[in-house]
C-alpha cells in the first residue's frame, strides 16, 4: 500500500503530479490511476504535469523548467505566508 492512491482520500491542501510519461521507474498508468480516484473523490487544488519525452529522471532543460515553475508556483500560493 506504498502508492498514493491509496492515500487520495485523505488529500488536504494543494498537490502538485509530475510524471515522465518514458518512466520505467514508476509506470504512467499509475498517475492517469491516482488522477482519476482524484476526480472521483471530487478533490480540488490538485494539478498534473505530464512531460512527454521525459523518463524518471527529467533531462531536458525546458521539462526542469516547467517542473520548478510549477513548484515554485504552488508554494507561492500555497506557503507564503503562513
């Protein structure tokens, strides 16, 4: 029971999913799993990144990029300040 979905239920506050669809780490179909019990849940302030050509460890400059601004988004919204 070490996968997320298994936790979707009890989500609070803001989650942020990135995922190489190239991973062979961690299996894509697991995201599309935990993003669909997350709409069935009706959980809000949640996003998913999906980055194409990327594999478990991102390598292109512009998929680091898109991840950090991401992050860096949800903490200005969802940290500062508290």
């Amino acid at each position: 029971q070490s996968s997320p979905i298994y936790w979707a239920e009890g989500l609070k506050g803001a989650l942020l999913i990135c995922h190489g669809m190239m991973d062979t780490n961690v299996n894509f179909q697991d995201t599309v799993r935990l993003v669909q019990r997350l709409i069935e849940l009706a959980k809000e302030n949640w996003e998913v990144a999906i980055y194409p050509v990327e594999n478990h460890s991102f390598r292109t400059t512009s998929s680091w990029l898109d991840e950090y601004r991401r992050i860096f988004k949800l903490f200005e919204t969802n940290l500062k300040g508290k």
